[in-house]
C-alpha cells in the first residue's frame, strides 16, 4: 500500500488526533507492506497538502521492486493534479510483466479544484486544456476505470489519449457503489476466510 504520511502539525493529522483515529488501524504484516510519501503546503489552509516531488523516485523504486500484478490507484486525479502523472506508474509500465491497471475514483476533483482561488488560472481555455491533456495522458496507462457516479463517467468520456502516435478514447469508466466492507475487516476476518472472498483475493 502506497501512502501519504502528513506533517505533525498538519490540521488533518490534528483532527485525527482528537478524534482518536490517527493510530495505524492496520499495522504492517508479512501480508501487507506500506509505502509512504510525504505531504507538505498549507493548501486549503493545510487541508489539501501537497505531495513532496522529492519522494517520487523512492516511491516509484519500491513499487517496481515489489512487481504487483495488480496495482489499485484510489483518486488518480489527485496525483494528477500534484505531479501530472501517478507515483509508480512510469516505472511499473516499464517491466517485463505489466501489471493489471485499475483506477478507482472515490470523487472526482477536476471541477471542484477550478473552483479554488489558487488555481484561477485553470479557467483559461489553454491551461484547462493543457491540463485536460495530462489527466488524459495519465487515465490513458489504465486498464479499468471504475468511478462512483455518472457525472464522472460522463467528464472522462470525451477525453483522448496519445497510443503510439494515433489518438484513442480512454477505456470505459464503469459506476460501481461502496459495499461498505468494515474498518476491522481484515484483521478480524481469518486469513483462510479472507482469502476465499472473491473482492479480496
């Protein structure tokens, strides 16, 4: 599992503080490995860090060398709009064996960031199509595309992508909705258990 780890004195950490949620709810095991990359900034007033670029090249190193078959990216936009492209992703795309490409939006940011002062200038037509290009480009690596409502589905239909010099339509986002899985599902469910439910395996 890829990530963020915020800054002590960051308001979400603090709100976790007092909330009594900011301890591990799942520890690392010799099932699940973490990697971590930092976040930093007072955007949105601390709320909306952003990534710290000098950790890319760790974290993309420690995703090669684990060569997942299978790599889950939960709010792709996000990176987007930090780095213009996903941690891990040039350099999974680079080995011998591929891995399955699944992007899964929890909600879809584009909109919502237009709407904050810092990016006024996304509201113009070249930099809003500029960047509409590099939200292409990086939703263009995955194999699947899963999003949570038709509104998201509907934005990232009309964008191409660049495949070896002719322009291609994104792979189809599907709507799918939260089973609601429980916090304490993995570490109380046997490992025998877990392993037989198909969502899991």
């Amino acid at each position: 599992v890829v990530r963020p780890q915020y800054p002590v004195d960051s308001p979400v950490r603090l709100r976790a503080t007092e909330a009594g949620t900011d301890s591990d709810p799942v520890p690392p095991s010799d099932r699940l490995t973490f990697l971590s990359y930092r976040m930093l900034g007072n955007r949105g007033g601390g709320f909306e860090p952003e990534m710290d670029a000098s950790d890319l090249a760790r974290v993309e190193a420690g995703l090669a060398a684990w060569a997942p078959d299978v790599v889950l990216v939960v709010d792709p936009d996000y990176f987007v709009l930090d780095t213009f492209r996903v941690p891990g992703l040039n350099s999974v795309r680079r080995l011998p064996q591929q891995p399955t490409m699944i992007a899964c939006m929890t909600t879809f940011c584009i909109e919502a960031i237009r709407k904050m002062p810092e990016y006024w200038w996304l509201n113009y037509a070249p930099a809003h199509l500029l960047f509409l290009q590099g939200l292409a480009t990086a939703y263009g690596q995955f194999d699947h595309i899963f999003v949570n409502g038709e509104q998201s589905a509907a934005y990232l239909k009309p964008l191409r992508v660049l495949h070896g010099g002719r322009w291609e339509p994104l792979p189809p986002a599907r709507v799918v909705r939260s089973r609601g899985v429980p916090a304490d599902f993995c570490t109380s469910v046997p490992a025998h258990e877990c392993d037989a439910v198909p969502g899991v395996r």
